[in-house]
C-alpha cells in the first residue's frame, strides 16, 4: 500500500470516530441544553435557547423545592459503603480461591460462575423476605448488606491474582508475614488495576440501582438519588427541567470518577489477557 491509500484510510477513521462520537454525545448535549431553560421554553427550543434566554433556575428549584442535597448525600453513604464493601470482601475472597488449594474449590468457583446466570430480580422476593425476618427492612443495612459481596468482582480478583507468582508469596511468609498481611500489603498493592476497574464498575452499579432500593426503603428521607428523581414523576405533572438537572447532576459523578481511574480501569480489564 502506497502512502496515498494509507492517509485515506487514516482520514476515513478518524471520520467515522467523529461521526460516532457526535452521536453519542448528542444526547449529553441535549440534557445540558434542558438544564438552561425555562419551564416555558423546554418544549420551545430543541437544544439550546437564545443566550439572553439562559437560566439556572432549573438547579436552583431543585435544590430549593426538593430535598436533592439528602438524596445525594445519601447516595454517596450508600455507595461509598458499598464499594468499599465489595472491594474488601470481593478481593479477600478472589485471594483465597487464586492462592490456596482445598477441597471442593472448583466446585465453588462452577457454583458460583452458575450464580450469575441468574437475573437478580430472581431472588429479590426471598432476600426481602429474608431482611424482614431480620428487621432491615426500610434501612441503610438493608440496602447494602445483600450486595456486601459481588461474585463478579470474586472472579475477576481471581483472575487477577492468578497472575501473582507463589514465590513472592513464599518469601512473605518466610519473612513472618500472617496470611492477612500478606494479602494487605502485598496481593492487594499489585492488583491496583483490577482495584481501580472494580471500583468503578461497582460505583457505577451502586450509584445507578433503582430497583432494590425501590423495593427496601419505604421513608424519603433515606432515598437515594435515582428514587429522588424519580419523585419528580407524577402522574399529573412532571418536573421535567427539574429532572434534566438533576440526572446531570447524578452522571457528574459517574464521569469524575471515570476520568480519574480511566488507566485503571483498562490497565484492570486487560490484566491476565496477554501472557508473557
């Protein structure tokens, strides 16, 4: 190939990522654009109004005719818990199936993998059932105990951590390192990728749930953001600037998070997939 067929092919991608990237953008675009408006002119203007018709009244209804900031803050607790709950049970539990070697431990890792061919609405009756024997129901520890231990993020530990040599270990322990130590200042420092990837995929699951936490919390003061925006649905009227600020409000985090353990999280993705 000439260097002629070689720039045109080079333009043609770069092309097509622009087009794919417009179109995905596009409806980011829109949602800001609502954000800026006036009630009257949300159905006026497509994406944004005349610079002079700029308002943030949108946010500032939001915050002042609804108790956004307890649904944020209330999504943070609840989030923040519950990665960091996943990370240390997940990562402790991918450990343990990675390094050790017992009876019946392929048999648990088959009977896990099976679990997660299961959709979760499946076993969201008996696990209700379950926290109303246990009084945690319409609670904190309600919403974040059942998903204290991710299997997806035991797998992914394990596979990770597979790729860890048994003599760095061996030294450890020849050292007087206890098992745990082990783990903490050793296993998990080298699956800082696989950390950063976790921590974001479960962010983002723990961040966006709306079903179980639907279904557990029963007073507004303990909901979180996606059942707080979805208060502003009614069936006679809907908030809709309301509501266009605050899913903004909600993806912001979402996106800072991102942008922060972005290499992680491919460096994580990718970890175990090339051998040496």
């Amino acid at each position: 190939m000439n260097s002629q067929s070689v720039q045109l092919g080079r333009t043609a991608i770069i092309i097509l990522m622009v087009t794919a990237a417009l179109i995905v953008l596009t409806p980011l675009v829109w949602l800001v654009a609502a954000t800026l408006k006036s009630s009257d002119d949300m159905f006026h203007y497509t994406f944004f109004p005349p610079l002079s018709r700029f308002t943030l009244s949108q946010y500032h209804d939001l915050f002042t005719k609804s108790p956004f900031a307890r649904y944020l803050v209330n999504s943070v607790f609840v989030t923040s818990v519950s990665v960091m709950a996943q990370l240390f049970f997940s990562s402790l539990a991918g450990f343990a199936l990675a390094k050790y070697e017992f009876k019946g431990k392929n048999v648990i890792v088959g009977i896990m993998l099976a679990t997660l061919l299961l959709p979760g609405q499946l076993t969201m009756a008996p696990q209700y059932d379950l926290l109303y024997h246990m009084k945690m129901v319409d609670s904190y520890a309600g919403l974040i105990v059942p998903g204290a231990v991710s299997v997806f993020g035991i797998f992914l530990f394990r596979q990770s951590i597979q790729q860890i040599p048994d003599e760095l270990l061996q030294a450890a322990r020849i050292d007087g390192c206890s098992e745990f130590q082990i783990y903490w200042d050793i296993v998990m420092p080298v699956s800082r990728p696989m950390i950063g990837a976790f921590c974001l995929i479960s962010f983002m699951g723990a961040w966006n749930s709306f079903l179980w936490p639907q279904i557990i919390l029963h007073h507004a003061e303990l909901f979180t953001l996606p059942i707080g925006l979805n208060q502003l649905v009614s069936l006679y009227q809907t908030q809709y600037g309301m509501l266009m600020a605050g899913t903004l409000l909600g993806v912001l985090p979402v996106v800072l998070l991102f942008v922060l353990l972005q290499k992680e999280f491919v460096a994580g993705l990718t970890a175990g997939a090339v051998k040496g």
